[in-house]
C-alpha cells in the first residue's frame, strides 16, 4: 500500500516551495487488542503476498482485513522512497490523478450519452 505524505525542505533565506516529495510504502502492521495487563498482538505483513500471522497461523490476507482489522493498530512499518520534485513543475503522481479523473468523467459522460441514446 502506498501512502505518499509532503515533506517540505526549504532553502534559508527565500522560500522557493516544496524542494522534495517522500512517497512512504506500508509493509507490515502490528496490532494488539486487549488491555494494559492482558492482550493478544497479530502482525501482518506486505512483502510479495499480504500475510496475517496470528501465534502459530499464518494465513493469506487482503488490504482490507489489515485495515478494517478489530484490533486498531499498534505500530505501522513503512519504507521511505525518494520522488524527485521540483517546485515549478507538477509532480507526475498528481498529473496522473488529474488524467485518470479526466478520464473517468469522460467514461460516465459516453455511458450517460449511451443510455440517453436507447431512450
């Protein structure tokens, strides 16, 4: 799972905008559900498949069980990547979210065209 969070770095003196973006990848999670003197700990892990160990069973798990997991997270691993950004020009992620909207609006607008057209 990637979560992509800003890190600005800024020159002293004149602040010219963001100098870096940090894009940070989730790997594993550790939960614990219990009290202060009495609970249990899961891990799960993203490494080439998504794994849910708990004690001595380790089974295959989706995004959604680690998230939506009952027991809230405890601590969550992530390894940090660098993305190269420069302050006047839009980051590639966000010119990608751009486009896919642009094309999901343009996708409804031809199915509402079609449905208009049986009509």
């Amino acid at each position: 799972m990637k979560v992509s969070l800003w890190f600005l770095i800024s020159q002293v003196g004149s602040y010219r905008g963001p100098e870096a973006l940090y894009d940070y990848e989730l790997f594993a999670v550790i939960n614990y559900d219990g009290q202060i003197d009495n609970g249990h700990y899961t891990s799960f892990t993203c490494f080439q498949d998504m794994c849910h160990y708990d004690d001595d069973k380790v089974t295959p798990a989706m995004l959604t069980n680690m998230l939506g997991t009952s027991a809230p997270i405890y601590i969550a691993f992530y390894v940090k990547t660098w993305l190269e950004y420069k302050p006047y020009i839009t980051p590639s992620c966000v010119l990608t979210r751009e486009s896919e909207t642009k094309q999901a609006k343009e996708h409804e607008r031809e199915v509402e065209d079609e449905l208009f057209a049986t009509v």
